[in-house]
C-alpha cells in the first residue's frame, strides 16, 4: 500500500514541483511505514526517472503511451485510477497545478476518494488524517479531517522544506489498458509560453504594473529579471493593454505564484493582485506612491521611481555577482 505521487513532467524532466511532491509523498509514506511510489506519465530519460529517488521515490511507473503526449486530462486519470489500483494505494500526492487539479477531481469522482487541494503541510495521522490547507486566496488556513478509503492530497507550492538525497528509484514500465473513451477530448497542438522560466514553477519573479506607463519601457523589468534569473510578471491591466503576453498576467484571474521572491515594479497592491501573490515568501515593493496598498503587504519596500531605482537594482545585482 504505497503512497502514489503522479508527477509532472516538462520537456522530458519531471517538474520542480512534482519533485517537491514526490518529497511530500515519501515523508507521509514514512509517517505511514510504507514506501512512495512516482508515477510518471510521457517521454523522460532514464536518469530523470531515477533520480526521483533523489527525493525519496522508491518506484517509479512510467506510463509512456505515445497518446499520453499531450497532457490529456481524461487519460492522464485513467492512468492515474490504474497505477492507484496497482500499487493499492490509500493516499495519492501531486502538485496543485491546472492539469494536476482537473485530474485529481476526475480520479476523486471515479474512486470516491476524498480530496483537499491547496495543502500547506504535512498531514497529522496522530488520529485519523488531518491536514491544512490556505483558503480564501492564501488569507486563511483551514483545518480538514480526511476520511474514506482513499485521500488524494494536491499540495501547494513549499508544503515542505525539501531534501534532496543520493538514493535511484526502481523504475518500472506501467502500460494500463486505455480505451477510446480516454480519449474523448484530443489534443490537437500546444503552444508554449516563450519565457524561458515557467512563471509558476520560478523562485524569483520581476512583476510590474501600468507604472512601467509602456510596453517600451520593459526593459529595465527585464534587464532586472535576467541579472536575477527570474521570471516576468505582469499586473492584469498590463496583459489587457497587450503591454505583456497573457501568460504572464498575475493575479486572483491569472496565474498564482509562490516563489521565494517576487518583486513588484509600479503595481498599486490591489486585492485581485496579491490573491495570486502573496503566498510569495519575500515581497519586495516599489512605488513612488508611499500610500500604495502594496506597501502592506510588502517585506521590503522602496518608496521611488522604478526608471530610476530598477537601474540601480539591476547593476548592483550584476556588481555583486
Ligand atoms: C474581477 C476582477 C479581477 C481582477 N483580477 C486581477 C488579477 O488577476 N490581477 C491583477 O493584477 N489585477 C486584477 N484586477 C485589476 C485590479 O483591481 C487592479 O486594477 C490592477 O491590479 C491594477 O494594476 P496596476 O497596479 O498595474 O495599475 P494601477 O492601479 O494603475 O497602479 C499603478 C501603480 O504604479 C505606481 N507608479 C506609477 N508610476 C510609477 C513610477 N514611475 N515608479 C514607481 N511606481 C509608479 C502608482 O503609484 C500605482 O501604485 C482585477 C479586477 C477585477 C474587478
């Protein structure tokens, strides 16, 4: 009765994110005194499933259908039902993300398992199985008893302080029968964001707003993200004016990001804005305007001009490194 992790993989690599899932599912698999077990679903090389060891798999089921490719939800629970049925487990971890969410409901509607997304920690089994989870866009926490025969966790983004060690896990070749039902809904073609780093897998994130006052002047934001090897964001009106890609708009009607830093250039702070910001670890807030509502929210905050303070911030950056 192994813990099942399904992980996410990107570009034939499993995801930071799903690696922090694998962790979580180890944890709880010894909290639990059994193993973890990855599942993982497409085409990764050899080492990269292996190297789920790393953070504590001690299987690892690679589903590599050809159809699997493209993300397709309704597969991806098919498979997900299987390898739960294989490996007869009673709690499954994965990473809260648009794909992770739709399939753990299919898989929660198909077993009559019980779910809780947004996990912040690590369960509780002194007495049953308890776990804490943000709500209300990241303002509040709630505490939820799981019960039924099978749990499925989609934990958010630092649930755990990760470990990485040495171990390789077993990997095994998991081929489930999949019929065409599974695929009801076909993928006909997908077109990835061109930012190099994936906005809600980055740690550091250079955000700005309408204070940047053009598209014209997003240099400065990017000359700032490169020296700090982070990701671009954006504030809503800003993708609306078609200032920035859409993919980069941030927010309660955009991505949710939780890195370990993220620094907001020229945004006000307005609610809809920090529901997608502030599970951030390290806010850091510049704005001429000393009332702006960010400043509530931020660690740091700079009281200034971003055409003047995202140079400096930039070469001092660059100086240090
Ligand atoms: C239903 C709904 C959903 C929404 N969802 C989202 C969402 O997901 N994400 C989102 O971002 N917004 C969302 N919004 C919009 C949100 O309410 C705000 O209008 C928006 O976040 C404001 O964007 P902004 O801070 O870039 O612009 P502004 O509010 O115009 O703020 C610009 C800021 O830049 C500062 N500034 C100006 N010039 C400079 C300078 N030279 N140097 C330094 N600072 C300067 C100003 O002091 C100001 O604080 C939503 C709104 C609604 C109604």
């Amino acid at each position: 009765m192994s813990v099942l992790i399904l992980a996410e993989i990107d570009n034939g690599a499993i995801k930071k994110s799903s690696l922090e899932a694998i962790y979580y599912g180890s944890e709880v698999a010894k909290m639990k005194g059994t193993t973890a077990t990855a599942l993982v679903i497409g085409s990764a090389s050899a080492g990269d499933l292996a190297a789920a060891g790393n953070f504590g798999a001690a299987k690892v089921l690679h589903a590599n259908d050809a159809r699997l490719a493209q993300g397709n939800i309704m597969a991806y629970a098919d498979v997900l039902v299987s390898a739960i049925q294989h490996e007869s487990s009673d709690v499954v971890v994965l990473a809260k993300s648009s794909l992770g969410d739709a399939v753990a409901a299919r898989v929660s509607g198909k077993l009559k398992a019980s779910i809780v997304s947004n996990v912040t920690e690590l369960p509780d089994l002194s007495g049953g199985f308890k776990v804490k989870r943000s709500i209300y866009t990241g303002k509040a926490f709630a505490h939820v008893e799981m019960k039924g025969d099978c749990k499925i966790l989609a934990i958010k983004k630092n649930a755990v302080l990760v470990s990485e060690g040495t171990a390789t896990a077993n990997v095994e070749v998991f081929s489930p029968a999949l019929n065409d039902a599974s695929f009801g809904v076909k993928v006909t073609g997908t077109h990835k964001a061109s930012s190099s780093i994936s906005l809600p897998e980055a740690d550091l994130v250079v955000s700005a707003g309408r204070g940047l006052k053009g598209p014209e002047n997003w240099g400065i934001v990017e000359d700032l993200a490169n020296a700090l090897g982070a990701a671009t964001a954006c504030s809503k009106p800003v993708s609306d004016l078609d200032w920035r890609p859409h993919h980069e708009h941030v927010g309660q009607t955009g991505i949710k990001v939780a890195p370990n830093l993220y620094i907001a250039c020229g945004i006000s702070g307005a609610i809809q804005h920090l529901a997608g910001v502030n599970s951030s670890k390290v806010i850091v807030v510049i704005n001429k305007d000393p009332e702006a509502p960010f400043f509530k929210a931020a660690d740091y905050g700079i009281v200034g001009d971003v055409f003047e303070v995202l140079p400096k911030l930039t070469k001092a950056i660059q100086a240090l490194k």
